[in-house]
C-alpha cells in the first residue's frame, strides 16, 4: 500500500489556534496575517449548541437523522460510564452547508452527560485533487477567521513549510514531504501580548475555549481522500470522553 499525507490547518494535529478570549498572533511572530473580524463571536459551542448541553437537550434541537445510528446506539451504552461521540451519518443531508461546503456534526460528551466538543466535518472519498482539498481548506479558514477572529498558525519544527494565502488573506502552512509523507507538526507562536505561552503546547491553554481546523489530504493505491475537519471545544482541563 502506498500512501502520501497532506496535513494542513488549525489545531493540536496540524496549524492554527483561535482560543475564546479572540486575541491572535501578529504577522511576524506567528507566520500569519490573518484578518480579526470586528465582531468575533464567542465560542460557547456552535450553532446554537451550547457546551454543557445533554445528550438529551442536544438530540431535542438537532435532527437525529443526522447521526449514525449505530454511534447513537453505542452513546447510549457507553454515555454513563466514559462518555461517548455522536458522529454524523454520511448518507444524510449534511448539518450545514457553509460557503458551498457541506459539513456534517459530530457531538463529544464526557461521562457526566456534558457536551464538551463539537465538529464539523468534510470528507471526499475519490475524484478529487490536493489543489482542491486546499481550496476547501482555504474557504473554511476564511470563514473561521470572518466569524471568529484571527487564528495563530502551526508551522514544522523541521520544516521547510510550505506557505500559503487564501483568497481572503489568510496565512497557513502545508508541511514538506518526508519519508512519502506530507506532515505538519504543531508549534505556537503567541501574539505580543502574551510573550508567556510562547510555543507552549496548546494542552497548556487549559483555560481557554478554542476553534481548531484540521485537513489532510492521502492518496492509498491510487484513491486520494480529502478531510477537513472543524472543531470547537471545551477547555482542554475540562474532562473528556474517555478511550
């Protein structure tokens, strides 16, 4: 099996950080010269979907056509005892179709019945390129960036990387190919205003709400796959579903 990995975007895997408070890296200390929006929304879930919520409350509000059944089935096995994760049904209509990008929702719950994470989740099987697995990354940080603030972007350590500008101006990074692999390794750069978290890792934020964006783009036996996947999240001391 033959395998090459593009991994590119915003989070503890890949590129870049907006955390709650909305304050962002400068351009020279981060790699970015993303663009805050003057009215950032707070990050307390998504879409209505508060952090804290219930499975129950959460699956009032939502369409439960829009889960997997069996996940459904297993979260209600598993809810009390580690927590669980609803993922989305990929035969459904997506939860949301944002930029032209169809996203399906994927909810985390720990075992205290309290949503803690929430993705969203694009995912092309086939037929398609890395340019156009990049531009679906492209459209959804500029979206981020447009609603929620200016986020800090994740470079390799080894480099060199690779960088890039969306439509919008919006900085990120794809990481150099090794070993067949195309990877982007997590480092954080602080905004001036915060020269004490300087390349902390992110685990280290443990009082922060954040956003975080994730794509990879591989190719196995021929077939390539693209993945972009959003997520908005609890603090990381909050308690988490369990493995």
């Amino acid at each position: 099996m033959s395998s090459k990995i593009l991994a590119l975007g915003i989070a503890a895997g890949a590129s870049s950080i907006l955390t709650a408070c909305g304050s962002g890296a400068d351009a020279q200390g981060s790699g970015s010269t993303q663009n805050a929006a003057d009215n950032q929304q707070e990050i307390e879930g998504y879409a209505g979907i508060k952090f804290g919520t219930s499975l129950n409350e959460a699956l009032a509000s939502l369409e439960v056509r829009l889960f997997n059944p069996a996940s459904l089935n297993e979260c209600l096995k598993d809810l009390p005892l580690k927590g669980c994760f609803l993922s989305g049904d990929r035969e459904a209509a997506p939860f949301q179709i944002k930029d032209g990008i169809p996203y399906r929702i994927t909810l985390s719950f720990n075992r205290l019945d309290k949503l803690t994470d929430v993705d969203l989740n694009y995912d092309r099987d086939g037929d398609i390129s890395r340019d156009q697995c990049l531009e679906m990354h492209e459209r959804t940080l500029d979206w981020m960036v447009r609603e929620y603030g200016t986020m800090r972007a994740s470079f390799s350590q080894e480099g060199p990387d690779e960088a890039r500008t969306t439509p919008a101006k919006n900085s990120y990074y794809v990481g150099s190919e090794k070993d067949g692999f195309l990877v982007t390794r997590p480092m954080r750069t602080a905004a001036k205003a915060e020269p004490n978290v300087a390349n902390q890792p992110i685990t280290k934020w443990d009082n922060r709400r954040y956003a975080s964006l994730l794509t990879h783009f591989i190719v196995v036996d021929g077939k390539p796959m693209c993945g972009v996947n959003v997520s908005f999240s609890e603090p990381e001391s909050v308690e988490r579903r369990k493995d």
